[in-house]
C-alpha cells in the first residue's frame, strides 16, 4: 500500500518538464539531503544553491525546506521515489527566503501539510514576483506558485510522523531572520538549522540580528546534535556550525571596536575586511553588505 500510494503521488504531480538532475547524498540511514552550490541564483543554477532535505519516518517522508521551484520540488521527489516509493506525510519550511520554499505547491496541490512560522503571514507577499521569478529561467520556474505553509505555528511543538519524533524549535528572537524554526530527530541526533548555519559560503545578515544569530548558534550547538545541517554547504558533522559562529563573532568583535573607536558606517566598511574570509565563496558579494546590516545593529547598543 505505501509503494502505491507514492506512485500515484508520483503520477499526480509529474506535471513539470524541467528536470534539476538533483542527486540524493544519504546522511543517515533515515536522512538524505540534496545539497547546492555555493553561489548566487541564476539562470544557470536556476536557484539550486539550498539545502533540501528527506527524513524517512518508516511510513513515508518529511521533507525539510522544498526549494526554489515547483521543478526542484518535483526532481527531489522523483530521485527519493527511486530510492524508496514512499508517499510525503509532512513537510516544514525553516524560514520565509524564496529559495527554501517554492517548491511547496508541488505537495499542497496532493493535500501535504506545510508547517510554517507566523513570519510567512507579516513578511511574504504571495502576490508580488518572487526573487526566482526574477532570476531563474522561465523553463525551470514553469508551474511555481507562491504557496505558503498550510499549518501556522507560533511556538516551539512536537510531532510524531512514522517512528520519528520530530521538535519543532521556533527560535524567539531575530536571528537569520525574524522566525527562524529549526528541527531536530532527538532519535538520530540530526539538527536542520536552515540558514542559521552556512559553511563552504559566507552567509547573508541583510535583515537578521548578528546578536540574536550569535546567541541562537550558541543554544544550537549546545543540543549536543551528531549532525547539523545547515541550509547552504555541505558539511554536516557536529561542528559544521563553527565558521558561522566564529565568523559572525570575529565580525561583531571588529565592528564594536570601529564603533569605540569614533568610525562612522562607511570606515568601517572599509576597515572590517577579514581577508582570511576570502576563501569562502560569495566573499565578494556578501561582506560589506554583512558588515553594513551588522554595524546598523551594533551602533545602537
């Protein structure tokens, strides 16, 4: 009955011509992801930059963060029903960035329940264009529809899905964003922290709190988890968190130092540079603008 029930979801949404060529990465015996690339979104990674992720609870899947189209959506599906024909009971988008969640409409169109934070309500404007819409190819785009999470959630909670128990951690402060929801498998030991940890890139403060991050990321490691995966990179072992910590912890240190010492914004643009960063990708595209979000936060403290 399960292997049925997947290949008629299968057969129901095949409705997408655009194939991503997604290939699963096993991280557990029960957790596959698909990882991006380290870059910025365009028409030739048409948005696959971000971590999608597959929890198989026994008697179907749980999906973590559906991506940047109703294509990925759908080409991540297809490569987990190779894998094992299960049909998808759940699926949870961590924060309201474009990338994570396009994909939703592919499993709400089936009747999926989508877990959310209220931050999809006061932040995202279904009607307006999306940044993919704007970016990505029309062919990978192609049956995309703005589709928020079905099931609002204002505070941490559980669920219990097959022979996982899945906590829902809603964070309460302003981190990577206003509400950032974690999830952790206290089973497998397995934390998704989305885009509060990135590694292999430098991550984006433009509308975080560098010191709500920092804190969150404190909390986080302290779980004790035996695999964090983050939202962009690839490393997912216990300490994939530490270069987003220490560097956003580096940043704060050298921007309070510029602000004691009198330098307005734009000097301190120009001083915190931390070249050792470099080697990151996205270093170009994404330093000042760190530093500029982050002394905005800083000056006022």
């Amino acid at each position: 009955m399960k292997a049925l029930l997947g290949s008629l979801f299968f057969a129901v949404t095949s409705l997408s011509a655009f194939d991503y060529a997604l290939k699963p990465e096993r991280i557990t015996s029960d957790v596959t992801c698909f990882f991006g690339a380290p870059e910025v979104m365009n028409k030739t990674n048409n948005g696959n930059i971000v971590n999608s992720c597959y929890i198989d609870t026994g008697e179907g899947y749980v999906v973590v963060d559906t991506g940047p189209s109703y294509a990925y959506a759908q080409s991540a599906y297809n490569a987990m029903q190779r894998i094992k024909p299960l049909p998808v009971k759940l699926v949870i988008n961590t924060h309201i960035h474009d990338d994570h969640w396009l994909g939703n409409g592919f499993f709400t169109q089936n009747g999926v329940s989508v877990v959310g934070s209220d931050d999809f309500l006061h932040n995202v404007n279904v009607h307006e264009a999306t940044r993919m819409q704007n970016t990505i190819s029309p062919a990978a785009y192609e049956g995309t529809v703005s589709t928020l999470p079905t099931e609002i959630i204002l505070e941490s909670t559980r669920k219990k899905v097959g022979n996982q128990d899945i906590e829902l951690k809603l964070i309460s402060r302003t981190a990577h964003t206003a509400k950032d929801l974690v999830v952790y498998l206290p089973k497998l030991g397995v934390l998704f922290a989305g885009d509060l940890v990135f590694n292999d890139r430098l991550p984006s403060v433009k509308g975080g709190n560098i010191n709500g991050w920092i804190t969150t990321l404190e909390e986080l490691e302290a779980m004790g988890a035996l695999h964090v995966i983050g939202g962009h990179g690839r490393n997912t072992d216990k300490n994939s968190s530490k270069m987003t910590h220490e560097y956003l912890t580096q940043m704060r240190s050298e921007i309070r130092f510029a602000i004691e010492s009198g330098l307005g914004i734009d000097e301190t643009i120009k001083k915190v540079q931390m070249v050792e960063y470099q080697k990151y990708k996205l270093y170009d595209a994404m330093q000042s603008g760190n530093v500029e979000a982050s002394y905005r936060v800083l000056e006022w403290e």
